[in-house]
C-alpha cells in the first residue's frame, strides 16, 4: 500500500492518538508523524517509548507542514486547539478529530478553519478503560467502527480519511451529525453514566465496607467499574457537550427502570421474566456481529 | 487429598451445578455425583456429556443415600425441591443450595429438614452469562469466594462444606444471611437490573435501529448485554425474593443518578469530574484484590 497522508500531526498523545501512531506505522501508511501534548511530562513520556517521529513544543509547530492533522484531546479543548493551529495549517491539509460528541465539535472548530482547510470530523468507536501515552496499541481499531461525519466536506479529502481508518483495521461509516450524538447517547454515552452512577452509590455505602464491594465483585458489579475507570475530563466532556441526547435517554432509562422497579415491588414475575428474556437476543446479535467475544465472561482468565 | 463426600447430589444441571461436577472431579474431592434436572432434555444432554456419573428420573432418588445434596435452581423452586426430597435424605446427611438470595431460600427450604439433616446455604459467587448443563467448566470458582451462611449449622457440617469449595478452588467467608442479601444487592442484583434496563431501552429505541445499536455497541454498551444475558428465571427470582435490598440501593442509585442528570443539565462540570475521578479507585482496587484482571479491555481479542 502507498502512503497515504505524507505528513500526520497529532496534536493530544492520549490512547487513541497513540493508539493510531502504532497503527499507522503497522500499516506503513503515512510518512512523518509529530505529536504535541500540553504537558510537558506527556511529551517527555512520549519521546521515551517511541511516540511519534517528532515531538513538539507547540501546537503550531506540530502541525506546520502536515497534510492530515489529527485532534486528539477532550471534546472541550478542540475549540482552543483549533484556533491555535488555525493560522499554521497548510492549504490543502485536512483537520479530522476522534471526539466522542460531533455536533459541539464541529460549533467549536469549524469556525477556526481557514479557506482551503478541509474539515472532515471522525469518531473511532473504539476505547479501553485506560488513558494516556502509553495505553495506546497498533491492535486497538482493528474490526472496530470509526464513524466519519463529512458535513459537506469535499469527496476526495472524504474518501482519503477513510482508506486511512480502513489501513488501521477500521470499518467505516459516514453519518449525520446529530444522528451519531443520538446513536452515541444510546450506545455509550449512558451506559458510561449509569456505569459511573452504580459505582458511586456502591462507593457511599457505609455498611456494606469498601472491601466488600471489591472482595464479592466478580458478581457483576466489576463489568460496571471497567467502564467506570475511564478518563474522567473525556467523560465530563463528552456529557455537556452532548447534553440533550443524553438527557433524552435517561428519561426513557429511568421510565423504563421504575416500570422494573415497580414489577418487583409488585411482585409481577412474568414481567421481569418477559423483560430479561428480550434482552438476551441483543446480546446475541453483538455477538454474531463479531463486535464482542462469544467466549463466558469475556474471556477472562481467573488468576490463581 | 481425600474423598470429603461420598456421595453428592446435584438437583438442577445448570451453569453452576455442572461446573460444581467438573470442578470435584478436577479435584477428586468426591465420591459418585447423582443428579437431576427437570426435564428430560437436560438429563439426556447430561448423560450424553457425562455430566454426572449417574443421571436419575427423579430428585428423590438421586438424594437417596447422599452425605452432600446440592439445591441449584432457581430461588423461588427452592422450597418445593425441598419439600420433595425431604423424606428420602439420609441422616446426617448435609443440605446445601447456591441460592444468589439467602433470607428468601432459608425461609423456604428450612422448614422442609428433618431432624438430623443439616442445612448449610451458600453462595458462590461466580458465574458467566451463559446458562444450561453445557455452560459449565472446572475452573469458574478458581479464585473466586463462596460464602456461606450457616444460621446455626454444626460447626463440623459447616466446616466440611468449606473444604469442598476450597477443593474447588474458591476463598470462602461465612456471612449473615440479612447482610449477604444486602451485599449482593449492591454488587450484583442491582447492577444487573440497571443492565437489563440499559439493553431494553436500546431495543426499544425506533429512530436508533437495531443493527445500530449492534454495531456500534463497543463504544461501552456491550459491557452491559454481556450480564443481560443471564438466565431470565434465575433473574426474575432473585429480584422477587430480595425485593427490599435491591429496592432500597436502586433508590440510592436513582437519587445519584438525578444528581448527576442535573449537573448535566446546568453544566457544572466540577460535580461531573469529581464523581468520575473517584470511582476510578474502586476499579484499581478490584484489580488489585485479583478479582478482574488489568488487561485492557477485559483482555478481549477483537476479531478480524
């Protein structure tokens, strides 16, 4: 395969900007890599393990030259980052992010870009609970979806983003803006939130001891605080930026939880019976969709 | 290590059960292993895996002369179970069930033992999301506690069944059945409820289609079909028997939950960041306990 994009900057060395370097390298699909990180400890990390070609002291220095420029940091910091690179971006170079939220991200940087910049928006669905330079891996995209949200950006500059997801193991999709905040709402944004909830509550609980909670949680509860672990300024990010959507599904979350609720006060079986048995089929079909490991409990090996 | 029971009876073939038979015969910590199932389906596909070394037609004769009896089904078919072995135990022999509720089983099944019969309730709490005689294996209690809840047992009867589950390779701890109930509502019953509440708004959701919510379904949703998928009775019992604990933490969890909504709602992303950043611990300190591993991810292997 060609290189695709000759010059990548990759302003944030989180886990998916690190994530993507080693991916990129895999599939020998780009030239020279530079990163920035607002910290200068995340930039000293980043020169130490090999991260990026290039490590810069700025923003605009990283990005000068480049033909694609990667937004890496929380969805609350692109507005400034943009402005910031706006003046040193190259004519012709294409900005992309991997927010978790599209409609904030593209009020916040959209208006930055300069005449010839092409502004194509992106969000890899693709994550673990753990967070900056060194948690990223060339595997982590692999048979994962990133969602490409053109909003009328030009076909080729389109298309040219795509191979390069594709070249780091990605199948792609192109949505709607709002379409994706919504489907993201349903799909991440509340169970993250509900994850982050039940661990909380079970962190206030003064009778039932910490150790408890730790010691007995291989009963369901540890599924919860995987995803409870993630990066918590992402996260703060990712709610008020996406604010509606989400609202909207914890009320039909929290309608549907007092129906359950009320069932077992009641003591009406055949309902939480009805209930728990539709939800296996979705399970099924993520699954069969090769987005999860058939394997019980993930896989997971008990340590001895 | 020799033989700690003679004969053991399972009544019920499911997940735990049949990983109970496969985990004794790991350890050679028995002697013959009988057992039972309902319908005929799953004592034909028993003995066609070799799920126990006999398979009987009836519950009573599978307890006829066994110094162990395991109850495993479901918590509301406890009490009857019992009552229809009760006049063909032998004396002395020990009574044991894997009841995920203990006050709801204690009051059900205790009734029902003879004079001279010990009555021992446990719980491991270990488990995957798959169900039936097929889903069981040797290692699932490796490393994982089962607790026991004696109520007054011998001290003797009490102490033989802990080495069993130790054989088994699970830590055990003996627990009070009113606080067992309490801890599991928090680290089991209500995090499965609100997932099953989580999977069936997303299936409910029109303007979000199914094969949407499949697809992109790593992005943290996932996690949560995973325990949605658990056995749908074993499930519906457990929330009819422990209603009031798992009432009461979903109404911390519902108090927490419109906190956070409303910090949402006004923007105030402080709330939001201390919450997160506190309940990152709890998952450190999970990992820490050996209860889940630190792999990303749960260590899954995304499929290509």
């Amino acid at each position: 395969m060609s290189v695709i994009y000759e010059r990548v900057a990759l302003i944030g060395l989180g886990l998916i900007a690190s994530s993507m370097f080693w991916a990129m390298k895999r599939g020998g699909l780009v030239g020279e890599v530079t990163g920035y990180a607002r910290t200068a400890e995340t930039r000293a990390k980043a020169r130490e393990i090999g991260l990026c070609d290039r490590v810069c002291e700025t923003a605009a220095e990283a990005v000068e030259g480049a033909d694609l420029v990667v937004l890496a940091v929380p969805v609350g910091a692109m507005g400034a980052v943009a402005e910031e690179i706006a003046p040193a971006l190259a004519p012709g170079a294409t900005v992309t992010d991997v927010g978790s939220v599209k409609r904030a991200v593209i009020e916040a940087v959209a208006p930055h870009m300069p005449e010839g910049v092409h502004f194509v928006p992106a969000h890899p669905l693709a994550g673990t609970e753990q967070s900056g330079p060194t948690a990223g891996f060339a595997a982590l995209f692999d048979n994962r979806w990133c969602l490409l949200v053109p909003e009328g950006a030009e076909e080729a500059a389109v298309a040219r983003l795509e191979r390069l997801w594709q070249g780091m193991g990605s199948m792609t999709e192109r949505m709607d803006a709002d379409h994706h905040d919504l489907v993201l709402a349903v799909t991440s944004h509340t169970p993250h939130l509900i994850a982050y909830t039940m661990v909380g509550v079970a962190d206030d609980l003064r009778r039932v001891t910490d150790s408890e909670v730790v010691k007995y949680s291989a009963a369901g509860f540890r599924d919860f605080t995987r995803i409870a672990a993630s990066d918590p300024v992402m996260w703060r990010d990712v709610f008020l930026t996406n604010k509606e959507a989400t609202l909207e599904i914890l009320g039909r979350f929290t309608e549907e939880l007092f129906a359950l609720q009320r069932a077992i006060r009641l003591g009406d079986g055949a309902h939480l019976q009805d209930y728990f048995t539709r939800t296996r089929a979705i399970r099924r079909g993520i699954v069969e969709a090769g987005q999860d490991t058939d394997a019980p409990d993930f896989g997971r090996v008990p340590k001895r």
